[in-house]
C-alpha cells in the first residue's frame, strides 16, 4: 500500500521535475520493512519516503560521476531502458546541482528536454528554467552522447548530432558530472570517456570576450601580467614575482616553465 505521506511527497515531486514523472510516479517501491511508496520517491536525495530509510540508501543510490572542468569535453555512453522514462545530465558543486532532463529525441536531431536550477545532489527539489514541449522517447540500447563544459554551463548532445545542443546553464564552481535514470526503477549503465581540454581558445582572444563569463588573457610584452576578464570586462593584474603570467595553465607559473620574454 502507498503510504499517505509517501503519495504527498510524491505529488511534490511530480509538480518540480522532468517528464519521468507520468509513469514512474504509479510504479512501487519496496521498502525494506514492507511499506510501498512511489518509485518517483526512490533516490531523490530528499527526506526519506520510506520510513525505515531504505529508499534512499547511499550505496543504491550512488550516481556515475566524473570531473568536467571548464574548456573540457567528453563521451558518455549511457545504457538506456525504457523505465528510466529520462536521462538526468546533472553538474554539480559541493552543495547543489543544476539538471538536463533529457526525454527523447526529435524528428529534427534535436532533443526533448528540460533544464532545472538549485536542484538537490541527486537532482530533485529544483527550479525550472526551460522546457521544450515536443514528442519522442529513446529506444532503449546504448546511447552516446557528446558532452562539453563551457564557461556558461553545459552542452549536450547526440553522437554526430552537435548542431542539435541542449544546454544547461551553471555556475563556474559546478565541476562534477553526474549521470542518473530519471526514474530510478533499475540502475543504469554509465561510461565516461577521457576528457578533452579546449580551453582555453587558442589563440588567445586579443580583448576580453562579452559572452565568456570568467577568462585570462595576457599582456603583449608584460609577462607578469595578465587581464581578468569577467562577462566581457577587464582588470588588469600582476603575478607575485618571480612568477609569470601562462595563458594555457590560466594562471601565474613559474618563468623558468614559460616560453615569455617581455
């Protein structure tokens, strides 16, 4: 039987996240003590369902992560089934994450998403921030994904398919990819290839970029120098001697490691 506080936290749960609601709120979960609650309520980071604890158990409930730094970009292959009803995308910092709630492909290459904020570490209890309202499902099998941290937030997208991105913005500090079933009624298959870095851009932008949140530049013939540009504007900084400026580390480095004379 579905316990009434469970149904109550469920309904919550339905009324903030992703499209894997609409079925995975009627399947049961089974808690060790013998209660039933809403699989929508199993892992969802927030105050236990079951009154023993037991849905919301750390080694069950433990995600496939890995750490996306910003200018990096990798493959996840996730092995799908169709009672995941979504794939979570979630970029995470110590406290919180932000959540892509992929839902299914589109005729046009695109995807069928949601983008959430302030979300949970398990991606739960958010705020919505955009939301594309079209048909499609994944069909269950190995799916591939491309995946990039930029200075914005993330980018999504199907293997072959990067014209067509769903994008998650996030704060510069969230560095930990996650990947979850949105309805966690089996565990799901997540691999993760190396990481690419290409960040910074080469060659190096000649003045601070409007649409790059956070980047350093250097200064032509002041090696210990450097300008800090944040949303297109500049200030200008110098390195604690005998450091000097390196533009691809993004940082002060030691002179005897840098190929600059000024």
């Amino acid at each position: 039987m579905l316990k009434p506080w469970a149904l109550v936290s469920a309904l919550l749960l339905v009324a903030g996240s992703g499209e894997a609601s609409s079925t995975c709120f009627l399947r049961k979960f089974h808690c060790d003590n013998g209660d039933e609650i809403s699989m929508w309520g199993k892992c969802d980071g927030g105050q236990s369902d079951c009154r023993d604890l037991s849905d919301e158990k750390p080694a069950m409930c433990a995600v496939p992560n890995t750490t996306l730094a910003v200018g990096d970009s990798l493959t996840a292959t996730v092995r799908y089934d169709s009672n995941h009803n979504s794939i979570v995308f979630l970029l995470c910092g110590d406290q919180g994450c932000n959540g892509l709630w992929l839902d299914g492909p589109l005729s046009s290459g695109g995807m069928k998403y949601e983008a959430d904020s302030g979300c949970n570490l398990l991606g739960f209890q958010c705020s919505l921030v955009w939301h594309t309202f079209a048909d499609g499902t994944f069909l269950t099998g190995d799916l591939v994904f491309g995946v990039e941290r930029n200075a914005t937030g993330l980018s999504v997208w199907r293997e072959g398919l990067q014209e067509h991105t769903a994008f998650l913005p996030a704060p510069l500090e969230y560095t930990n990819l996650k990947v979850r079933p949105g309805c966690w009624d089996t565990n799901m298959d997540v691999q993760f290839g190396d990481a690419v870095s290409s960040w910074p851009p080469v060659p190096a932008p000649s003045q601070c970029p409007p649409a790059v949140e956070y980047l350093l530049l250097p200064v032509a013939a002041r090696c210990g120098e450097y300008i800090v540009c944040i949303r297109g504007i500049p200030q200008r900084k110098r390195c604690p001697s005998p450091t000097q400026f390196n533009y691809s580390r993004q940082t002060c480095d030691l002179s005897a490691n840098m190929p600059c004379k000024g």
